[in-house]
C-alpha cells in the first residue's frame, strides 16, 4: 500500500472512531446503553486499528501521526455534526413570557399540539408565568421559531431530558 494510501486509512478511521465515539455517548446519555456498547465495539475496533498503523510506522514515518492527529480533529468536529442531525431524545422548554402573556401564549402552543404545563413563578418583579413544554429534539428548531414570533420578549432555556413518560410530548409530525 503506498504512502498516501495508508495517511488516508488513518485519516478515515480516525473520523470513523472519534464520531462514533460521540454517537456512543450520546445513546448512553439517552440512556440507550445496549445500542451505545454494540457502537462502542465497532468504535474500539476501529481505533485499535488506526493506532496500530500509526505506532508500527512512527518511527520511519511520523506523518503518519499528523494524518492520525488530522482525523480526530475532524471527527470530533463531525460526531457533533452528526448528534445534530440525529437530534435524538427530549428536551423541556422552560418559557417565563414577559408581562402578563402567560395564559395566552399557553393557549397558543396547545392549539399547535405542544404540551404546556403552566406554573407560578416568583421573580424580582413579582409573579411570572413559567411554562413547561416537553417536545423532540427534532421539533425544538420549530417550537423555538414559534416562541419567537410570539413572545419575543419572553426568556427561555432548554434542558436535556434524560427521559420522559406519559404526558403529551409532541414527535416529529410528518408534511409540518
């Protein structure tokens, strides 16, 4: 195999591991550890190899480890590109609207077939509206869009949601 060859190989597999090493956390995070042990296996492999080629050839080749350095780098880069795409799991959208939008903005979201749970808040201002709303990942793009044209005013964070039974929590809705 030439030499080029070979950089490419280290390249392609370093990328391999290091994104499937983020897929793995993220199905462990999201508590899918069978599916996150059988990426880890291939992920274990993977690297296994690519740091084998790299030590038999470091002494007479040292841009091997360049090629070897280049491909984590871009897989780090990539493994987060892809947990984007995936958008896999729950998030919860805390909304505390500005003034006294609450109710309104509630009734809003419901009509969209968002779950809303309303609480009572106590900021330095007073009482506030909090509004809890569970949804997809794939769908937090969407909602996010919506909370902005109306209650642009409003603050809003979003929480990772280890898991989450019953309740309403919209999925990805296809032809919207």
């Amino acid at each position: 195999m030439t030499g080029a060859a070979v950089y490419v190989l280290i390249f392609l597999a370093r990328v391999a591991d290091v994104s499937l090493g983020t897929l793995r956390l993220l199905l462990v995070f999201r508590g899918q550890r069978l599916l996150a042990a059988m990426v880890g296996l291939v992920e274990v492999s993977i690297y296994i190899l690519a740091l084998g080629a790299v030590v038999s050839r470091l002494r007479q080749d040292p841009l091997s480890l360049l090629f070897y350095a280049l491909g984590f780098a871009t897989g780090s880069y990539l493994g987060g590109v892809i947990e984007e795409r995936l958008a896999l799991g729950v998030v919860t959208v805390q909304v505390i609207p500005h003034g006294e939008g609450g109710d309104d903005l509630a009734r809003q979201l419901r009509e969209q077939g968002y779950g809303v749970t309303v609480l009572e808040g106590y900021g330095r201002d007073g009482v506030h509206h909090v509004l809890l709303i569970t949804v997809s990942r794939r769908l937090l793009p969407r909602l996010l869009r919506l909370l902005q044209e109306r209650e642009p005013g409003a603050f809003v964070t979003v929480l990772d949601t280890r898991k989450a039974i019953g309740g309403v929590v919209p999925m990805v809705r296809k032809g919207k």
